[in-house]
C-alpha cells in the first residue's frame, strides 16, 4: 500500500507532493504550493524547500530537524492564489511533534508568482 501524503489530502505521496518534490511538476495554485512546503518538511527535502522559496527572501540553507515530526496540516483560509493569479496568501497550522511534546505552527504565508512559478515569500507567525 502506497505511503499517505503528508499534506493531508489522502493521496498517495508519489502521487500529491513527491510528484513536486522530484521536479514532474509545478504547483497549479498557492495553496498546492503550501502543501507541498509542508510536505517537504516532513520527508526533510531541504532542496525543494529552497527550490520553492522566493530569491529575494531566501536564506542560504533550511536544516530540516530530524527530532521534529510535521503530523498534520490544516488549511485555515486563502486568499486569491489560484491557477490564475499573481499572488496569493494561505493561512494554516502545521501540527507537529518534538522532544515529546506536541505543538502548533499557526503561520499566514504569502505567495507570489516568479518566473511563472509559485514560490513562498515569507509569513507571519500568529
């Protein structure tokens, strides 16, 4: 049985996000987009991470955590983001695990298109 994408939409991961992650293709929408970011931190693919993150707010290296866990996503809200918009915004909370305690990533991230691709600019912690 296939393994369950991380981002929660009950897909396979070979299918959802890894088809991302291994560069088949480019998310359609700003939310696929957030997904596939949340997914890539919990399989730990700092490259993708990078790939997906705008040049002009990206830092040198992302260090994934390996005593972190990413469990669940929750999409809260967006706002415009989709196949034919220039920016978009989603609202989530990643749920996780770490050092044996369970915590929330509450964030509202932004996106924008940059070379016709989706790409995360940054967000704003709640």
């Amino acid at each position: 049985m296939a393994k369950k994408c991380p981002c929660g939409t009950g897909t396979a991961y070979g299918e959802c996000c890894g088809r991302l992650h291994r560069g088949e293709a480019a998310a359609r929408t700003a939310e696929e987009l957030m997904r596939s970011r949340f997914s890539a931190f919990a399989v730990q693919d700092e490259a993708y991470l990078l790939e997906s993150w705008h040049p002009a707010t990206r830092p040198e290296r992302v260090e994934a955590d390996p005593g972190t866990r990413w469990t669940q996503l929750e999409i809260v809200r967006t706002e415009d983001g989709g196949p034919g918009d220039g920016k978009g915004v989603v609202e989530f909370r990643a749920h996780y695990t770490s050092g044996g305690r369970d915590g929330v990533l509450h964030e509202v991230s932004r996106f924008v298109r940059h070379d016709g691709a989706w790409v995360y600019v940054r967000g704003k912690v709640q």
